[in-house]
C-alpha cells in the first residue's frame, strides 16, 4: 500500500468521505487511489477558493468535515481566503495540500513555495507529513484536530513522495473529545447578570444558534423579562430560524448602529462568541460596540457546549423554553419596485421549507435577514470572515452537505465575480441552487464607505468602485458555464423566476437588477 | 496632507504612475487621494489575483513597477498565486496592502488576518507602516527595494489610520543601484570552458533574453563553433525574438527531453539562471536535468548585469555578433484539423510586428514556441511560477505597460478559468488583447501525468481532470464580460478570425476546439 492508498482508507475510516479538490500533478497518486479505492465523493471545482469555500458549506450543514485536495503553495494560496472565512465559521476542514517531493523541496522548483507558512494563519492544526508510513497516523490526526470543538482546518502537506512511496499504514480514527462544559463560576456569573434588573444582553453565536439552544436562550430572556434581551453576532455560520422557532436580531453591521443597539447595557453575556466590535475601525468611532465599562461575563468560550450552559443557566433561573411565536401568515410576493425591503417580503412569501439561505447580499440586503423571522423554517449561512467571494462556494457545499434542501444563494454581483466559477460545479453535480444576483453593478458598500471618508467621489473614485462599464451579464456568464439563468428586473417577475426556479432540479441564476 | 495622500505623491515622485487594484473599506482614504491627486492611472480588476497578475505583465514590459492595490490579508491571499509568478520572472512590484487600524487590529475584527505573514514568501521586502508620518518614507524605500536588480516584490502595509491621519510626510525618491558586474574570475571561468572543446551550454535567464545580449549570446555560440550551445530556462519572463533576432531554444519542460537535450554537457555556464530542474519529481527521475558531474560556472547571478558579462565573454574569445539568420518567408496560414503544429504556424504567419505573445497555452502549446522563431518581431511572455491563471492577467498589463502592441494571448482553456474576471478589465481598459482559448475541456497536462504513474484514469481519476460536463461556453463567458468573441474548429476559421480580431481596435476572444 503507498502513501497515498492509506490516506483515502483512513480518511473512509474517520468518516471523511467527501472530497472537494482541484489537484495537480503531485496530487495524481492521491487520485489514482482514490480511483481504485471506493466510497469517497469527489467534487471537482475549476479554482482554489471553491474547493475551500464548499467544504466550509459543507462542514456548516454536516457539522463534520470534508476533506479538500490542493495543489502546491499556490494552489492553497488561491484557496486562502475562504479558509480564512472558515477559520472565523469554525468550520471542520481536512485540508490536503499536495506539495514537491521531499528530496526535489530543496532545489526550488518554479512551483515550489512556503506552503506550511501560508496554511498556519488559517489552520489550528498543520503538519508536512515526513514520509509514506507517517501519512496515515497524519490524516487520523488532522480529522481529530478538526473536528475537536469548537471545529477548525486541519492542514496535512503532502510531498509527492509520501504519497507514491510504499509503506502506508492506514490510520486508526482518534476520539474525538466531547465539547468542555462551562465551569459552574461561569453559569453562577450569567445567572447574577440576569438576576441582577439590570440591563443585559447575551451574544450567541456558534452552536448556540442552533434551533435547540434559541429556545433555551428565548426561555431564559422571557423568565427574566424587560431587562434582558438576546442578540446573535453581526456574522455566523448558521442560524436555524423561521417561522415556529425562536427569532434573534443580530448586532448590526454599521457602528453607529450597533452602538445604539447596545447602548445602556450593563451585562454582557458572551455565549460562544466574541464581545462585539466593529468589523472595520472609522476616525473618531469606538472599536467595542458595548459601552465603555460595561461588565463582560463568558459564559461558554467557543470550545464549550453552550446549549448545556444555557439549560443550565435556565434551570437556576427556572425558566422553561420560550414560548413559540404565534403562527403569522405569509405574506403575498412583492410587486413593483425592487428594493430590500421587497426582496425580503418576496423570500418571506416564497423561501421553500428547509431551504439553506446562503447571505452574501452586502450592502443591499441588510433588510433580507429582520424581514424573513416568519418565513418557512430555514437556516441562513453569513460570510463570517469578510473575505467577499465566499457565497458561491458555500452554496456549492451547503447543497451537498444538506441533501433534499433548496440552497437559496442571496448574492451581490461584486462579491460573485470573485469566485463565479462555482457555479460550473453546481451544474455538473446538478445541485440545488437557486443564486439570485443582485445586480447593482457597483460595489455599493464602498460608495457608502467613500461618502464616510467625508467627500463625494470624484471620476477616479467612482471608477474604482464601478462595475458598469462594461455591465456584467449575469445571465451570458452563467450559460457559460451551464447553468440556466433569467434576468428580473421587477419584483413581480423576480416572483414568478423564483418560485420556478425552487420548483425544479438543479442550479438556476437570477440576476436580479436592483 | 494625510497618509494616503503622501503615499500617491511619493509614488508619482518615484515613476511609479499606473495602480492596478482592488480596493475595500480600509483603502478608501487612498482612493480619494487618488481622486484628488492627478497623475496615476488606476485600473480596476474584479480579483487580486487579476490585480497581481496584470501588475506582473505590466512590470515585464516596462522593467518599472506599477502599484497593486489590495484590501487585507484575505484580499492579499486572492493575489498571492500571481505575486509568487511575479517573484519567479523577478518582476518589480509595489504591493500596497490596506489593513485594519493599528488600534484596531488587537480586536481581532472578522477580517484581521496575518498579512505581513502571507505577504513575506513572495517579497523581497516587507513592512507595515508604523503611522501616517512614516508612509512617505516606507513607500520610497518599497520603490527602491522593487526596483533594485533583478527585482522584486515590495509589499507596504498600510493600516487604515496611517492613511487617514494628518501629518504625511512625501518621501523623496531613492536611488536605485545599477547591478553589479560579474566578478573577473566568473568571466574567466566562462571563457575557459568555452575553450575546452568539451561540450559547453549556456543558460540564458531574465536579461539575458532581450534582443541586443541573445545577439552577443549567439555570437559566442557561433565563435565557439559546435561544441557550445545556449538555451532559455524552461520558463521565462521575457524573450525577444521573432525574425532577425537571434532564435534560442529552451530546456524542455519533460524530463525525459530535458536529460536528454542537455545529455553529454560537461559545462553549464549559468547566465541570470539557476541551474534546470525538473518542474516536478517523479519516481526514480533526476531531478538536475543536466548530467551528473558536469561543472557548474555562474557567470551571473540574477542581480547581475547579464549583457555586460557576455559582451566581456566575447570580447576575450574574439566573439562578434551573431550573424542575423537569413529571411525566411512566413509560411501561408494551416488549413484542416487544429493540432499545435497548425496552430504554430498560422501564428507563425499572421502574428503582428511587435505583438506580445502571452503564453499559457501548457500541454497543448509545446509546438508553438519552435514553430514561431520566423514570425514577425515579437516579444514572449511565459508562466514563470507554474501557478496556472497567470496567462489572461499577464496579458492585462502586457497590454497596459506596451501600448500600440497587439497582445495575443496563447490560453489553456483550463488555466483560464482561474482568472477569467480580468476579460473585463480589458474590455473596461479597451486593451488591444486577442486571446485564444485552447478549448480541449480537460486538464490534459493531468492526463498525460496521471498515465505516467501507471494507470489508465478509471471514472473518478476522470471525472477530476476533465472540464467537460458541461462544456465551457467560451463566448458566451466572454460576452458576459463585455469582450466580443467567436468560436473556430478548423485552421481556416482561426486563421480569419485572428486576422480580423488583431486588425481592430479593443480585446477579442477566439474559442479554439482543439
């Protein structure tokens, strides 16, 4: 057996059994093994940051990891900076990086690179595996230091020669270790703050968001009355909502917004998530969104099972599952104009039961998320990272980690150039993706940004900011790469598009001009 | 004056006049001192890695850096496979990177990522400014650093704050050192194994391939008579030729014919060049294609003035230069079944005076590198880092940095797909740019590797390198990007086609079934 045989047998053996790659010539007996051994999935995408933004998807909706396969330094590189937004999701990744042979590393290679120096920034866990025999005790490592919570990238460098020398040994899968609960301080800390009358908000974030631990945290606020609230942080990976569940607000993006969001609290209750601070830094604006001297408890850092902590927060404080909101009809689809506002009303009418919304509609969509709380029961995926370009491929990944479920993709047209070659993929695994562009032809959030800087643009400014000139067409750049599409440019005929588009199998674009 | 502002007067008073970028919110004070400092020519890309790519071709045709313009580290990440290309043609570069605020930056915001550690493997300098008073100077010392032989990747940092705050300060243009001439004993060295009468080959890299050095290269050649011979590195940054030039052939990219073209040396006399390796190892193939035991001369090292060695080298042999090859008629266009061969020759016949010749043309491509030393005066321009989607990038900036040229891009359909935003930019920019899509739908150099470890590709191993299911639709991707183009599969199709495409003005794309 060679190296890169028992690679593909421990990845099966650890329950790894999806790969997402776009491999090169030091990963071809990676491939050849995992053409003559069978049970992995293989995903093929046409550039780096797909393959790493469908495996973040993926691990959002499997809470398992997926393995990626990359080629070289460059390859990796290429894929950064969705692992940088999976870093922030704590999304569980294998990340297989094939790399120069061992003995070839030192003569320099036009290919060769500092692969391990590119992948540590984003990995919790990396390591250049020495020779054949070490590859598979190496790949039972990276899936338990992945998948060890709060969930992480696991990077595992593969030199060519590991791979196609003799001597693999087929990695035993490792233990994974159940998440640490919170100390009893912690709970006792929470329990004070909301006892306490004064004004105290907990921040949920992580696993916290699932749909079980929002009711516990809804209880909680109910028991404890006007006092508290609860609030989800600006980005999360996944948040289960909709109607019969338990809605949370998230902290604004713009400061001064989320400033006034938090004004007067004297609590904050960190539940698996970071005290909020503004995602960028403005003259003269505060970097922490809480007010200066408010009184910061964690009660889970994001290692910890926060649904445990909340039960028993809501134990001591004897509060029972929150009431579930009364039933609301849904809303007629939107006519006319297209605005946010519309949009959000159109998704709360028609958004599928189940579906996966994957949110990476920037400045125009800031209405989508307060405006479905009452559409069909979903889970809406954010770009946690900033790193724009990440939707796309969440989408990819999410539609394959969530079998059965329409992936609804709420995507601004800048962000979308950046990894548009997801959408080949979508078409040649006949995913269900319904991408919806909207299409301003601008990047709208630095128009809004330049006017902060305190002066109008002028033709320089504007040019850089601009994507008219040529305009973009959404529906030419998806035929191209054989997914059906339609351009919409009211609401009413965004309706008709959407609910089609939800109806049938496989991918469809929308580009929907706003 | 504030930070930004320093930064565009420093990089005017420095000859740096064209920025090609990608900016973000933390960029946006530098793009209003753009908008109110005349003088620099900003050109927008839709991804960095366009943005790095267009700077390296820019760089190769005017041996003076343009500025990037990137927005944090994950924004840096998009760019990096392009800037380690750039670092292997040693292409000057002043790569600014906008960051959060120093203050900022200890709230580890969603995008706060090591960028100084990403930005380090590809440069030969980098720094984060230290404040706004300290930007003029940093961007000085990054021009130098850039421009000083044989160039290189400088990469400022720039926190948000030391561009929005008061105090800038313009720094004052550095001097940058002429490069070194090749210490005596190099020449002498040189001279004496090109008098042995053992068989002697030269290696040509970075200066040493432009029109008036190859002259006096082959001068050498000829005076020595047959027991000396030169040859390019595989890869390379630049290389004038075309008719009345001096031709030079290159190290094959094959092991197999690397060993065996470079079988029976006895003398390699490095030029600007490090000694030829394989691209990749394999099993139980050398990795030095040149044989064991044969002497190593370095005449220059790449920081070295290539030209002034070899005309010393020719001086002390009594060299002239090489007698200009006879004319050769350029043969009529192919007609019938598109092979490289064909396509070789047809370029051969219809090529432009003066064109630039991007090529990233990869397994397909092989022939058309010999089969153009007749055609009409031409520039060519290689992927130097084997990080594939540098090709329609490159052919961005050619464009830019070599107004008046036609530039024709030689694009393997699947490395195009990497960074196929940067066909609007050159429909933005108008850029005279004609590529041609080498449309065999599959990642053919992987077929040809993966039959070389042994196996016939069974339906996995398939389904990862072929980029069929469903086919790309060339033109209609292009369109999509506001670039004309049309699709050919036969010679005479092409042959008109690229006629027509080079006569007018603007970028063109021909989708070539091979």
């Amino acid at each position: 057996m060679n190296g890169a045989e028992s690679l593909v047998h421990t990845l099966l053996a650890c329950g790894v059994d999806t790969c997402f790659s776009n491999p090169g010539t030091s990963e071809m007996h990676f491939v050849a093994a995992l053409d003559r051994i069978p049970g992995m999935r293989c995903v093929l995408a046409l550039q780096e940051n797909v393959v790493t933004g469908a495996a973040d998807g993926y691990a959002r909706m499997q809470d398992r990891p997926a393995a990626t396969l990359l080629h070289c330094g460059p390859g990796l590189a290429n894929g950064l900076a969705n692992l940088h937004n999976a870093r922030r999701a704590r999304s569980p990744i294998v990340n297989l990086v094939g790399d120069q042979a061992t003995h070839h590393r030192p003569l320099d290679a036009p290919l060769t690179a500092d692969t391990e120096g590119w992948a540590r920034p984003v990995s919790t866990w990396t390591r250049t595996a020495a020779d054949a025999a070490a590859v598979g005790a190496d790949c039972a490592s990276a899936v338990q230091a992945a998948r060890t919570a709060p969930g992480g990238i696991a990077t595992l460098i593969l030199p060519s020669d590991t791979c196609w020398d003799e001597g693999g040994v087929v990695g035993t899968a490792r233990a994974v270790p159940t998440p640490a609960q919170a100390v009893p301080s912690a709970i006792d800390g929470a329990v004070r703050a909301l006892r306490s009358g004064q004004p105290t908000v907990l921040i949920l974030g992580g696993m916290a968001l699932r749909a079980g631990a929002l009711d516990v945290a809804g209880g909680i606020v109910a028991a404890v009355g006007t006092s508290a609230r609860m609030m989800a942080q600006t980005s999360n990976a996944r948040i289960e909502r909709g109607a019969g569940r338990t809605p949370i607000d998230r902290v604004p993006y713009p400061v001064d917004q989320a400033v006034a969001a938090l004004a007067g609290t004297v609590h904050l209750i960190l539940v698996g998530a970071p005290a909020p601070v503004g995602f960028f830094a403005y003259p003269n604006k505060p970097g922490l969104m809480a007010p200066p001297g408010c009184e910061v408890h964690v009660l889970t850092r994001p290692e910890q099972d926060p649904a445990d902590a909340l039960a028993r927060v809501a134990v001591a404080l004897g509060a029972t599952t929150a009431p579930k909101p009364a039933a609301v009809p849904r809303p007629e689809p939107a006519r006319g104009e297209v605005t946010s506002e519309a949009l959000a009303q159109t998704l709360c009418a028609l958004l599928p039961e189940h579906a996966v919304v994957v949110d990476e509609s920037v400045s125009f969509g800031r209405a989508l998320y307060p405006g479905t709380h009452d559409a069909a029961p979903h889970d809406w995926l954010q770009i946690t990272g900033g790193a724009i370009g990440c939707g796309i491929p969440l989408a990819t990944g999410a539609a394959i980690g969530a079998p059965g479920r329409r992936v609804v993709g709420l995507q601004a047209d800048g962000s979308a150039m950046y990894t548009l070659q997801g959408l080949w993929t979508q078409a040649r695994e006949k995913l269900d993706v319904t991408t919806v562009i909207l299409a301003n032809r601008k990047y709208a959030i630095l128009m809004g940004e330049y006017r902060g800087v305190g002066a109008n643009p002028g033709r320089t400014a504007l040019d850089m900011m601009d994507l008219g000139n040529p305009d973009l067409d959404w529906v030419r750049l998806a035929n191209g790469m054989g997914v059906e599409a339609a351009r919409a440019d009211t609401m009413e005929a965004f309706a008709e598009l959407f609910a089609q588009a939800n109806a049938r199998p496989g991918p469809f674009v929308i580009e929907l001009v706003i």
